[in-house]
C-alpha cells in the first residue's frame, strides 16, 4: 500500500484549545503523525511518498473560494492585528448563530473567525494553511493513485478533515480530505463512490457537502450526537436530501457501547455498501474508537483494527483511508497500522 505522507503537517501546532472555561493543551498534535509514521517504518508497509502539489482549483471543487481565500489569509490578518498575536493561536469568539446573517462576509477578522468556523477548539496558528493545504495534496493524490490502478492508498495528514465543511472549520479541521478524495475520483471517471467514516465523532462536514447527492453515499458509525461532538448532525433519521435521498446512512451508537455493537454497525454498513455499487470506497479512519483514547467512549481493543481492515479488504474495492482522529498517541501507530495490515493481508 502506498502512503501520502508531507513532514509539513508539523507547520500545524496548536498551543491551546478552549475546553470548559479554561485553555487546555491541544489533544490533535504534530506528535499523533509521528506514532503512525514510526509504526509504519517498523512494519515495513509499503512506500511512503511525498505528494505533488494540486491547484487551488481541486480545492474550489468542495469548498468555496471565499472560505479558501480566508483560509489561506488569515495567520498574516491575525498578526496585523496586533504584532503580540505572532505568539497565540487565533481562536473564535462569536459567531452567526440562528437569526443573524451569513450572507455578508463582515470586514472584522474576529467576525470572520466566526462566519467560518462551528467551535472554540480548533485553533487557527502561523503553519495551519500549510498543512491543511499538503494534507490535501495527499488526499487528491491517493485518489488519484488508486484511479491508476492501486488497490490501496493511506493518507497520512494532519490536521484531520471530516469535521469541515464546504465553508467552515472546526472539531480541529480546515479542509475536508475525505470530500476531496472522493470528488477528485468522480472528476476522473468514477461514477460512484462510497465514504465510509469510522471516526469516533459523527463526520457532519462530509455529510453536509454530499447530502443532496446521489453519487457519494456517505456511511458514519459514531458516538450518539445527544451526548457527544459535533452535537448538532449524526442522528439515525438524517438520510439525504433531493436527488441524494437514501445516500446518507448514520449508525450512532451510545457512550460505552461493546466492540460487538460497534462490529454489528460495521457489518450493517458494509451490507448497504455491498448494494450502492461504488467504484471506490474512501475510509475515514479515526482510530479514536480505542478504548484508550482520552476524548472517547467506545470499547474496541487494537487487536479488533486487524478485523476492521480485513473486513473492508473483502468489499473488494479500491480504498483509500484517510486519517482522522485518534488522540492515544502511544497506541495510535499499532491501531492506525492494523487496519492496513488488515486490508493487506
Ligand atoms: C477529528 C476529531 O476527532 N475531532 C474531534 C473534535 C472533538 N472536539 C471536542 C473535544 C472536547 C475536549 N474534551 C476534553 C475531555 C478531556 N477529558
Ligand atoms: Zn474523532
């Protein structure tokens, strides 16, 4: 299997992220690629490869200019500010909830951290555009690897991506790597693909930018929105608009759910997998479904990742897995790299 890896996505290094009143260290950091990378070497799977750079333009394919523009300008408005910000993340402070309007894009810097961005966790730095752009790069350009003919690919990037949407951040996000991979496979020839997102967390940007379509069925099996991140999208009854009707499927599952619960999911997304028909299948591999991980609920064990990978190895489709969350740092490699070496072997 291939591996999309750039060292770049180290640029991104949050200091602190907003957690119940007070600044707490960053839980998504420069450290979690590095455990998957080192496992990677240890294991010896396959070649890693540092991707080309794509143009803006396979950006503007999910996500608007004016939020890309934003994106790409903020850390040098952030600075302009005030010279002292050089030394603190950029973080939002209020934002357009019901009532208020989206439709003008304010002048204020503040007002625009918040037009574009769903929370106070995700911290904007000097290095995040960087990353968030090479991390996208290696998206497009596992898509593309596997349009030449790879049965797999791994998108080793950081920071993650299904918690963005077309035109906002947050859930420690920028751009939506998944979305990417599959619109560059459609934009190639594929007429169907599949995301299936395993991410402990429900992946409401993915959701959002394919929800009225009929050519990405997007799949998540995820902690109950009720009690957990990002609250406000992932239930049950969420199934698709318009054309894109029946193309959303949710499996939230309760906090302390069993491994078996979490397998019966898996085994009910990969039956209507099987019907959809795709060309290719993109996974979002959050590994923060470990019993270990510090922000989570869920019971798997890092044995169970061998038996993840086995089973979307027999849907027998070429899959390219992008990385997510997973905030057990120390296991992180051992469990990301299961899988693979489930999907190899
Ligand atoms: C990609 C991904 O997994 N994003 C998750 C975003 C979750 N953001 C909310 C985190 C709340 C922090 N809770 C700290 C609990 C410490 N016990
Ligand atoms: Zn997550």
């Amino acid at each position: 299997m291939l591996t999309f890896y750039n060292e770049l996505h180290a640029q991104h290094r949050g200091r602190h992220e907003f957690f119940r009143g007070a600044l707490v260290p960053c839980f998504e950091k420069p450290e979690r690629a590095d455990s998957v990378l080192a496992e990677l070497g240890r294991r010896g799977l396959g070649r890693i490869v540092t991707p080309q750079g794509v143009p803006l333009m396979s950006l503007e394919r999910i996500h608007t200019p004016r939020y890309l523009h934003f994106l790409r300008t903020a850390w040098s408005e952030w600075i302009a500010l005030d010279p002292a910000n050089a030394g603190r993340d950029a973080l939002p402070s209020v934002w357009p909830v019901r009532s208020l309007r989206h439709d003008i894009e304010p002048d204020n810097f503040t007002a625009r951290m918040g037009l574009y961005s769903m929370d106070s966790g995700t911290p904007l730095t000097a290095g995040t555009w960087t990353a968030a752009k090479t991390g996208a790069d290696c998206a497009v350009n596992a898509a593309h690897a596997l349009r030449l003919g790879e049965r797999g690919a791994f998108v080793l990037s950081r920071p993650p991506g299904h918690h963005a949407g077309k035109d906002f951040f947050g859930g420690y996000c920028f751009l939506n790597n998944a979305a990417l991979a599959a619109q560059h496979m459609l934009d190639d020839g594929a007429r169907k693909v599949a995301i299936l997102d395993i991410d402990y967390h429900h992946g409401n940007g993915t959701q959002s930018i394919f929800y009225d379509r009929s050519d990405v069925l997007f799949i998540s099996i995820h902690a109950d929105p009720r009690s957990d991140y990002p609250f406000y999208l992932g239930h049950a009854d969420e199934r698709g608009e318009g054309a894109g009707h029946g193309f959303n499927m949710n499996l939230p599952l309760a906090q302390g759910s069993s491994a078996h619960a979490w397998f019966a999911a898996l085994e009910t997304a990969c039956i209507r997998l099987g019907s959809f028909g795709a060309d290719a299948l993109v996974v979002s591999l959050g590994v923060d479904t470990f019993a270990g991980d510090p922000l989570s609920h869920f019971a798997l064990q890092s044995a169970d990742y061998l038996k993840i990978g086995a089973r979307l190895a027999y849907l027998n489709l070429p899959t390219a897995f992008i990385f997510e969350g997973g905030y057990a740092v120390k296991e992180l490699g051992v469990n990301v790299v299961n899988v693979l070496e489930g999907f190899e072997t």
